[in-house]
C-alpha cells in the first residue's frame, strides 16, 4: 500500500533586543540570510504553489486551497505571494535563460509560432522557438509580423531553417523553410470538402501522405533515394500544373477561394514545401511548436485575460525554464525549483 503524508517544517528564530539607554539604539542578532519578514516561506512551498499555478494551471485561489487542505488548514498563503513566485522565478534565473537562448542561436533547425494572448482586455501574443531536441523558449510580444519576430532566434540566427506555418513572414529570416505538411493536409483535405468536382486536391492529399510515409520510413544512415525523390516532384508539379488547368476551365469560386489560393501558394514555395525530403535534420510537420503552444493556451483559457503584460512576460519566462528543468532527467522539477 502506498500513500502519500503531508507535514509542516517550522523552523522559528527569535533574538533578545538590546537597547542603548545612551543612543536610544535597539540592537539585535542577525537573523539567517532569506529572513526578512515575520513569516518567511522555504522553497519547498514556494516550488509547489509555484508549479499548481503555472505548470498546472490551477487558479491562485484553488491552488492556496490546496496547500491549506494538505496541511490540515495549518498553511494559508497569501494571493499576493503566489502571484508574485513567476516573476520572483524569472528574476532569479536570469543565468540560464541567457544559457538557453545561446543554446537556441546554434541550432541548425528550429520550429516556430505564435498564438493569442490577452492582456487587460487587449491583444497580445505569444511566439514559441524550439529545436527538435526539445530546447525551446517562449517570448511575449505586443504585436506579430516582424515586430514579434524582433530579437528572438528566428530573427538573430540566420545559418537556421525554420519550421513554421503558412505565415510568409517567416521567409525573411532564416536560411531555409519547410512549411508544415500537417497544415497542408487539412487545407487539401478542407478543399476536397468545399470542391468536391476538382481532382487536384485529392491527388496532392495522396501524394503529401506518400510522402511523409515514405519520409517517416527513411534510414538515417542511408538517406533519400533520388530516384523516388525526383519521382516525387514531378507527380507534385504535375498536380499543379492540372490545377492550373482546373482553375482556368472553371474560376474559383467567390465565396471560396481557398482551394485557389493553396494551389498557388504550394507552387510559388514548393521547394519550402518539400525540403524534408533533402535534409534528414528537418521534420515535415510543425508538431513540436504547436504542442508547446498549447501548455501556453491552457493556462490563457484557465485565466482568460491577465492583468498585465509583464504577468504574461514573467509567465513565458517561466515556462521556458520549466521545460528546460524537464529536460534534466537527472533531478526532478520541483526539487529543482525548490532550490532556486
């Protein structure tokens, strides 16, 4: 039988006073270094109520209801002193963030994006840099576009390729792209619903698929055949060139022009479309950013709008250490964190 047991660690230090009848000075030991006010908390609790709220995403009030439950109602903390522990966090490991963005500046393949953020009732975003190996930063950001891109991996490590959506902005930086395959096959699939008489889309749908069969089937050590590459392209032009045929026999339609506009966006980057049948280091989908994404999103829906950009500043700060800690297999989270 295994269960879990829940005790308080109260260490309490108490100094005689000396007063100075002379000066009118008061005096005292001096009390160990981290104590400055009457109650102090160890990192013990802090990493807890730390990791509940911003890993967890369970609310502040839930999260000091917790810990007073575990401890019989003995420990009730304040609102205050949890909302503050991400900024505390992010203040106190400066060090390793500067670590983890150099790290980020010498990877060859990097994966990004960036979703909704709301701060005080205004939009904001949040842009998420990750390598394949699961290193990965996350950055707050007022706006998107170039403004968003503006210091962050993607805008400083040029040597890079970039993993990314359909958001053309990211073709400025980097020195290769590979647009995500997973994408394109929900806007062939999306197309092959809305123009069902049009056989483009179902042919690139299948090709795409027999790509990434044959890509996931690849040996490292021996690499891509050319032959079945080059097989790949021209079925791939070929499909373009009847959509082409398609669209000018019959235009697309007003009221749906998506089909069209994929047909051109996948010839005018086919070679970002494809790059993942050349380069072995480069997956085909952008998974990775997308999964990171959504621990973001989680904590967005539990909170619904912060208060302030800095809380969501100190929040993607924080997240980027947690995964960062995660990779760590050595110690665990909350051991890490409590030593911070």
């Amino acid at each position: 039988m295994i269960n879990l047991r829940f005790f308080l660690d109260v260490n309490e230090y108490a100094a005689e006073v000396y007063y100075n009848s002379k000066t009118g000075e008061r005096s005292h030991a001096q009390f160990p270094e981290g104590y400055i006010n009457d109650v102090n908390y160890g990192g013990s609790v802090k990493a807890l109520a730390f990791i509940l709220n911003n890993e967890c995403c369970v609310s502040i009030d839930k999260t000091i209801k917790l810990i007073s439950d575990l401890t019989d109602g003995k420990l009730s903390i304040s609102k205050g002193m949890v909302n503050g522990l991400s900024k505390e966090f992010s203040m106190k490991t400066d060090k390793e963030k500067k670590e983890l963005f150099a790290s980020l500046m010498q990877k060859p393949v990097l994966h990004t994006d960036n979703t909704n953020a709301r701060s005080n009732g205004s939009s904001r975003f949040v842009f998420i840099v990750a390598a394949p190996d699961g290193t990965a930063q996350y950055y707050f950001r007022e706006n998107k576009g170039h403004a968003g891109i503006k210091d962050t991996p993607v805008d400083l490590n040029q040597s890079a390729i970039f993993i990314h959506d359909h958001d053309t902005t990211f073709y400025n930086y980097g020195s290769g792209h590979q647009e995500c395959i997973a994408h394109i096959l929900r806007y062939c699939k999306d197309s092959i619903q809305n123009e069902p008489d049009r056989e483009w889309n179902k042919k690139m749908y299948k090709l795409l698929r027999e790509m990434v069969h044959y890509r996931n089937g690849i040996d490292e050590t021996t690499g891509f055949d050319e032959k079945t590459v080059m097989a790949f392209e021209e079925r791939y032009d070929s499909i373009l060139e009847e959509a082409r045929e398609e669209y000018e026999y019959i235009p697309p339609s007003k009221y749906y022009r998506e089909g069209y506009n994929l047909y051109r966006h996948m010839a005018k980057y086919k070679s970002s479309h494809l790059l993942f049948l050349h380069d072995i280091r480069v997956p085909h989908n952008n998974n990775m950013a997308e999964r990171l994404l959504r621990a973001y999103k989680r904590k967005q829906h539990q909170v619904m709008s912060f208060r302030s950009d800095a809380s969501i500043d100190y929040l993607c700060q924080s997240m980027s250490m947690l995964l960062s800690l995660r990779q760590d297999s050595e110690s665990s989270v909350y051991d890490s964190v409590s030593k911070i």
